[in-house]
C-alpha cells in the first residue's frame, strides 16, 4: 500500500493468473493454453513482416483482422470487435455495456476475473450458484439485473450450456446484454455465433489464446450487434487506440485464415481429453463432463491441493483453486499432448501404488 495510490487502487482485488514459471522441462497443464504449436501459417506470415514496418502505428481498427473473423462467422466487419486477449474485450464490455444500476449476474462458480472488472468499474454484481452437480439452469437467472455473463463452456468446470438454453436466457431478457464467453467453445461446445442476428442483447466472446495456440499474441474478439460493437469501439478508443500491434494483427489473421489446421489440434486435444478421462475415472476420480481442453476432477479420497502438490513435485503443473469452498477438493488439467497426460496418469499410479503399500501421504518419489 502507498499513499499515493488512489482509492480504486487501494480497493481492488486483482486478479491471479496462472502460473507461468521458468522452469525448463514443466509439463504445463495449469493455465489452459494449446500443447500444439500455431499454425505455419502464422509463422511464415510474421518471418515475412518487413522490420521497418514496426516504425509506424498500427491501424488502429485491426480492419484486415476484423474483415476475416467477420467472413469466418458469417456476420459484417460492424459487428466484429478485437482486442489485446479477450481479457481486454471482457474489460471493455463490461465498462461499455455491464456498468447499470441493477447488477450483473454470473454463475458462482466461473472465470474468476469478472468479480475483478465489476470492482475496477463499480459495477454491482450478484452469483447464481450452480446446482450441486455443477450444471447451469438457466431459469436461475430469473432475477433483475443489469446483464448477465457466463464462459460456454463453462470454467473452471468444462461443462457445456446447450445452445437452447442460451437462446432462452436470451429470450428471458431481452432488456439486458448477455455475453457468452465462448473461450473453449472450439474443443466441443454450440457456439451461440449463430444467434447474433436474431439478438441485439447478444455479445459473443472469444479468444485465440486456446484453439488456435497463440496465447502469446493475445488476441480476442467479440461478435454482436452493431449498436454493442460501437460501444466497445468507444472505450477502447478512449483507453488505448492501438490495442493490437502489427505483429498481432498478421499472427492473428493468418491463424484465423487456416481452420483446417484448427480443426485437426482441437480434434487431437478432444481425443487426448477422451482418453485422459478414462485413465483418471479407472483411478477413482469423478470427472465433470467437459467440452473444453481442460477436465474438472476430484479424487474419492485424496485432497485436491495434495495431489495438486505432488504433481509439482514431478514438475507437472496443473491448477488448484481454494475458493470458492465448494471447488477446492477439484483439480483443473489442462488437456496437453497424449504423453503430457501419460506422465500425469504415471505420477498418480506410483503414487497410489505407494499409498496402498504404506498408507502414507506424499514423500514418494
Ligand atoms: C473463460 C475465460 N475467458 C477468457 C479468458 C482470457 O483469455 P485471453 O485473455 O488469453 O484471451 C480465459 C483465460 O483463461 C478464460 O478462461
């Protein structure tokens, strides 16, 4: 605490990332990211980018970028939006379009940065709490607010919302801006694109940091309505003009430009999770259904933190969240490749294999 900070300073709560450790030879399954490296396409596109370029500003609207993740969803350039992640594209929806009098609503369990952003803009916000197997009702949203937000499929839990029932929140209140955090919507789940142009209210994010590996570049989008999209132009145009660089832009657009490489990754992840998730249900875990590149597990007898600090032991990195309480028996593992999950799966055995013998905790190496 300094005194010279102000008092949004002094009050804010931010957000933790996953760790990101410079440790050489970590399996890193804790933060979400693609096992497979980006397209060649974008590699080739930024080995061709002329140094000198980077000289001059960007354009500052990223129009070659919008004008193709426009064509890739079938929608207009007006009604496309990028940013530096799609954290930054959240930021802005909520300053943009979330900050009204009645609260926000998101499930109690989900992307723990929107409780951050309401207390950065002072935006009253209110969770409705899954039901105990972690599925979300959507008539639980029956309530006033100023807006509702949730990730499909959800995280930390992977678990898909069918695109009814999107349509019906949709439907429920149209008076209110739903935004659908669509991060993961690419390993599996009904991506609600389809529903922009039947709803104004309807703002669709999403990101190139998972499927398409490049969470290095950060770059995110949204889709909507045209009215919501110059909303965010507005703040972002009053925060920072130029929120993607050249070299974001060209990664970003060559990335999108070559799905075929994106289907086949997300079909390899989708076919390791599958396997993944044998190997550890056959081990005593219960594994929520997932349609992400991650799985939401718990152990029938041993103590997520625990398992979350033998893995480290064996310098695999996986996630493991204290709250909210309901949650902290559960480990987040990201889906890497078939032997990134294979070395878990070995950690668990030797590990159960010297539990069983010796009924101790830990301290097997
Ligand atoms: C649900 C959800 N939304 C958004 C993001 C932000 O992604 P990025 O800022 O890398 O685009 C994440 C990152 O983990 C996420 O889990």
């Amino acid at each position: 605490m300094s005194r010279f900070w102000s008092q949004v300073a002094r009050e804010l709560v931010p957000y933790v990332p996953g760790e990101q450790p410079k440790v050489a030879g970590l399996i890193k399954l804790n933060t979400n990211e693609n096992p497979y490296p980006p397209s060649a396409a974008v590699q080739q596109a930024l080995q061709e980018t002329v140094l000198d370029t980077l000289r001059l500003y960007p354009d500052p609207a990223s129009s070659a970028l919008c004008e193709a993740v426009a064509e890739l969803h079938d929608v207009t350039p007006a009604q496309v939006f990028v940013g530096n992640g799609s954290d930054e594209v959240l930021a802005h929806a909520f300053h943009a379009l979330l900050q009204h009098e009645a609260p926000v609503l998101f499930p109690d369990v989900t992307y723990s940065f929107y409780p951050v952003y309401c207390r950065l803009y002072g935006i009253a916000h209110e969770t409705i709490p899954l039901r105990d197997d972690f599925s979300l009702v959507v008539e639980d949203f029956a309530r006033p607010n100023g807006g509702i937000v949730f990730p499909n499929p959800n995280a930390p839990t992977g678990m898909a919302l069918p695109l009814m029932e999107v349509q019906k929140i949709l439907r429920t209140h149209p008076d209110s801006v739903v935004l659908v955090d669509e991060a993961y919507v690419d390993f599996g789940a009904e991506s609600a694109v389809v529903l922009v142009a039947d709803y104004p209210n309807l703002l669709v994010v999403r990101t190139l940091s998972k499927s398409y590996a490049l969470a290095g570049l950060r770059v995110g989008y949204a889709i909507g309505h045209p009215d919501l999209i110059a909303g965010l132009v507005r703040i972002k145009d009053s925060f920072n003009s130029y929120p993607l660089g050249r070299l974001a832009q060209i990664g970003a657009l060559a990335a999108v430009r070559d799905q075929a490489y994106l289907r086949h990754t997300c079909a390899s992840i989708a076919a390791t999770r599958d396997y993944l998730v044998r190997q550890l249900s056959e081990r005593g875990f219960t594994v929520l259904p997932s349609q992400a590149n991650f799985v939401f597990v718990r152990h029938e007898a041993e103590d997520g933190a625990l398992l979350a600090a033998l893995l480290r032991e064996h310098n695999i990195l996986v996630r493991h969240f204290r709250q909210p309480a309901r949650i902290a028996p559960y480990l987040r593992i990201t889906i890497g490749t078939p032997e990134h999950c294979q070395a878990l799966v070995d950690v668990l055995d030797t590990y159960f294999l010297f539990r069983s013998q010796t009924g101790n905790l830990m301290a097997c190496e």
